[in-house]
C-alpha cells in the first residue's frame, strides 16, 4: 500500500523558518521583546500544539506571559468538543476586546478546533471583528505566514479552508513541563462516532513515520525526560496509512526498548481496535506504564450501535479481563457519555452495571451535548435535562464510591512513583498506574523514581510517605 499522507516538503517548512527570522528582525529593529500569551483548552492534543505553537512564537523573537493583559500577541487554542467548551471560547475571545483597547498593538489569534469548523469559524471572523487571525489545526505550521500578513501586512489572516492535512515534521517546540512530555504519533480521527465532532475538526487520520518519532523520544530521554505519553485519537489504528508492517503496538515496543529510566504512556484507546498484542506488549515491557485508558461511552449495546462504536459490551469486558489476566495491577480508566440520545433509564442502568462490573480507578464523565453537523445532534432526544443531570449524578456517585475504595485498597502497600512537582507543601508524584500521590519531601526529589509506602487516600488521590 502506498503511504497516502505527504509530509510537508523541506523547502516550506524552510520557508515559515525564514519568515520567523525576518518577524524576529523586525521587532528588534524596533528595539522590541514582544510577549505573546498562548491559552489552550481541550485534550492533550491541543497542548501538544500550543507547544509546537510556543516554539514557532520562540523563533519568531517572542517571550511568554501568562496574562493576555498587556501581550503583544494572544493566541486562544480552541476546543470543540462540547457546547460549553465553545461558548467559554466565545466568552473569553470577547473580552480580548478589552486588552486590546488598553494595548491597541496586541494581535490576537484564535486556532484550534474550534476553527476546523466552518459554522464556529464563520462566526468568529464576522462577529469579532478585534480578532485578527483564525487558523484551524491544518494550518499550525504556517503560523509564521499568518503572523508576517497580521504584523507587517496589517491585514487579517483566515486559514481555515480545509486541506488534506499533511505532516509537518520538525516542527520547533517549547514543552511546558520538563519531566513529562507529550508525543503526538498520529493526527486525525476516522472513527465518526456519532456524536463526536473531532473527525471534522482535525481531518482524517495520518500517522508520523515510526523513525521521526523514535528519534524525538531518543532526544526527550536524552534531556531527561522521564515520561513519555505518546498521543493519538485513536493510537491503535497508527500506521494503518503508512503502507509499512507497522502496528501500534509495535511501535511502543520500540519505544520501550529504547536506553534510559522513563514511563512510556499512551492515549487514547478505542476498544474497536484494542488488540491482545497491545496488551501482550504491555506486559512484555516495564517501561510501559500499567495504566489503560479505554473509553467505554455506554454499557448498552443499542446505545454503542447508535454511537458507531463498532463493539459491543461483551467485547469490551472481554478486553478489560484479558489486560487483567496478564497484568493484575493495571489500572483502567474510561469516557463515559451519559443521555445520548434516546437512552432509556434501562440503558443508563447498563451504563452502571458495567461500571460495577469494571471497577475503574477514575472514570471522565460527560453530559451528551449536541455537535451541530455530527448525525447524532439529529436524533430525537426526548429526555428533559433535569433527568440526564439525575443520572449524571448517580453515576458519579457510583464511581466517587469506587475510587475511593479502589484508593484504600493501595493502603499499605509501597509503590515505585516519579515525583513530578509540588503542591503547596507536598510534593506530587504519579504511580504506574497514574494514580496521584502527595507526599512530604525534599525539593530535590523532583524528577526521580523513588518508592513510597501509602499512608491514606481520599477518592482522587493517595498520601504516602517517602519508604526508608
Ligand atoms: N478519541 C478519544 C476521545 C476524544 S474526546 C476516544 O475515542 O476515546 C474525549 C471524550 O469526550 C470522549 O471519549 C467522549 O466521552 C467525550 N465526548 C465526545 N463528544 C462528546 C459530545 N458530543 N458530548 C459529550 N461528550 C463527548
Ligand atoms: Fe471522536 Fe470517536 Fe474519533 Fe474518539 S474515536 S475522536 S470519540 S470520533
Ligand atoms: Fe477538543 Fe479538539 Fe481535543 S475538539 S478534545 S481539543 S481534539
């Protein structure tokens, strides 16, 4: 099979570089540090971007704030996933408004998600008329070009029209955590989950070349990075558009056998394309943390067919109990929608026997919110809003009762943690399984694996003490 993805050539990436430089020159021409103020919502994947952002911003002369007050450039990186996310974006892009009175030079940009779609983005350019530019998440790596048409052109800049999304490799990044880095191996989504609107916004799948991102992690580790999480929509289907004898667990093997003390994490799993050999490859490998992200959405078969999912609830815990059997310790976590369309209190209740059934370590749950565009939002959806909040409530109840419990079961036991920062007076560590520790210790013990014994534990995280 012939790779269908292009990469972005050589000489267009040189040609943004060269238009970094010259924004570069033009502001020290005027004597000018610029600050910039990149504020990012959404998954992990819109923060990997605003580190590539970061990075172009880096070259292009700018330093960062954390106020859009005063920036000479603010960028809002964008989330689409739920009406909440959107309207919170629209909120927060209005009051730009007012930064930009009391510093009339400050450019303001909206990219991200948001901006793959042509109704949201439409809006943003014809009501907001204090925002400069748009980009959708095709057109990151022309960042450079929009801001030289913004700054020097004084013109505005609309990149929005939808593209094949090729890969631009290389890309300069600013991480904004020096222990714990994201990786993202592939970009897109092929699934069209019913309800999702992320297929539309970030295109169709396409996945980096497993040499580009072995040689990012081997640097990662080589500046002592100590976590690795490797990023996708959906990671197991990485590499089915590379014409290689690739797969994605493949791939984290690779990873794995790489030299140096680091945790390898990945996500995101769909349960369609989970296989026994990711889970075999798990377990064949200590680098690879023993944690699992699988998204489950509903417990009711009818509800999965409805939402695409493409497997059933018995495939599901058939997964769940395969990943056990090899490895006892892994911990699972999950997605879970609650009144998609259409859901019966019956087909709720399925939602909660697989909970109980499943026992996860923490669970992400979510409201259906309609996505215009997307085949679900025109389902008939007869359920009033109180009783989706009712059962949205009972689930977390079900689930706060089994974290916590899940998280006394740690008691006692000592665990090998890296510890990743403070909070207040405690320091903050992460198990293998991902779970949070907070513990009294030493500065200096940041950034090292070190074993702790758990003293206690509340339902979102455990206490421990640093074991002698
Ligand atoms: N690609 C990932 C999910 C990315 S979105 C996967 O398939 O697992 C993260 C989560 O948001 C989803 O798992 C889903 O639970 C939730 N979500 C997506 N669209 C939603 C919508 N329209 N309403 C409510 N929750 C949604
Ligand atoms: Fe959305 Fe489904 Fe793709 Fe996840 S797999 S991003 S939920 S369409
Ligand atoms: Fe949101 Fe886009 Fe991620 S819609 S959840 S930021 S892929």
């Amino acid at each position: 099979m012939e790779r269908k993805t292009p990469l972005i050539s050589p000489e267009d990436l040189r040609r943004q570089e060269e238009i970094s430089d010259y924004i570069k020159t033009w502001w020290q021409g005027q004597g000018i540090t610029p600050t910039a103020y990149v504020e990012t919502y959404g998954c992990q994947q819109n923060e990997a971007d605003s580190e590539q952002i970061r990075g172009i911003l880096d070259r292009c002369g700018y330093g960062f704030t954390d106020s859009a007050e005063g920036a000479d450039l603010v960028i809002i990186n964008t989330c689409a996933i739920r009406d909440h996310a959107v309207q919170r974006v629209f909120g927060n892009v209005g009051a730009l408004v007012h930064t930009k009175r009391r510093h009339p030079g400050q450019k303001i940009f909206v990219c991200g998600c948001m901006m793959g779609n042509p109704e949201i983005s439409g809006r943003m350019k014809n009501s907001y008329t204090h925002v400069d530019g748009i980009f959708s998440p095709h057109h990151l790596w022309q960042l450079p070009e929009h801001l030289y048409r913004v700054l020097i052109r004084h013109r505005k800049a609309w990149a929005v029209e939808d593209s094949a999304g090729a890969i631009a490799e290389g890309l300069p990044v600013i991480r904004t955590n020096n222990l714990k880095a994201w990786v993202s191996i592939m970009y897109g989504c092929n699934n069209f989950c019913t309800y999702c609107i992320v297929p539309y916004v970030r295109g169709r799948e396409r996945s980096r070349l497993p040499e580009d991102i072995l040689a990012e992690c081997r640097e990662l580790i080589a500046a002592g990075y100590k976590e690795i999480t490797v990023l996708g929509q959906n990671v197991n289907s990485y590499g089915k558009d590379l014409g290689m004898d690739i797969d994605f667990a493949d791939l984290l093997a690779s990873i794995a056998e790489l030299e140096g003390e680091f945790t390898l994490r990945f996500m995101t799993s769909h349960p369609r394309d989970a296989s026994h050999k990711l889970f075999d490859t798990m377990a064949a490998h200590p680098k690879i943390a023993k944690q699992f992200h699988l998204p489950f959405q509903s417990g009711n078969d009818r509800i999965l067919k409805a939402m695409n999912r493409h497997y059933d609830r018995a495939k599901y815990l058939e997964l769940i109990d395969y990943g056990r059997s090899l490895m006892p310790e892994l911990v699972y976590t999950s997605d879970v929608i609650v009144g998609f369309p259409g859901e019966t209190e019956e087909e709720f209740e399925d939602t909660i026997r697989l909970i109980e059934r499943v026992r996860f370590d923490a669970l992400f749950t979510f409201i259906y919110s309609p996505r215009p565009g997307t085949p679900a939002a025109e389902l008939p959806d007869p359920t009033p809003k109180e009783e989706k909040n009712r059962r949205f409530d009972r689930l977390l109840q079900v689930q706060n009762t089994i974290s916590e419990e899940k998280h006394r079961a740690y008691i006692g036991k000592t665990l090998r943690v890296l510890v990743d920062g403070k909070d207040g007076d405690k320091l903050t560590a992460r198990t293998d399984g991902g779970r949070l520790v907070r513990l009294a210790g030493d500065d200096s013990l940041i950034g090292q694996f070190i074993r702790v014994t758990i003293t206690d534990a509340t339902t979102w995280s455990l206490i421990g003490a640093l074991t002698p």
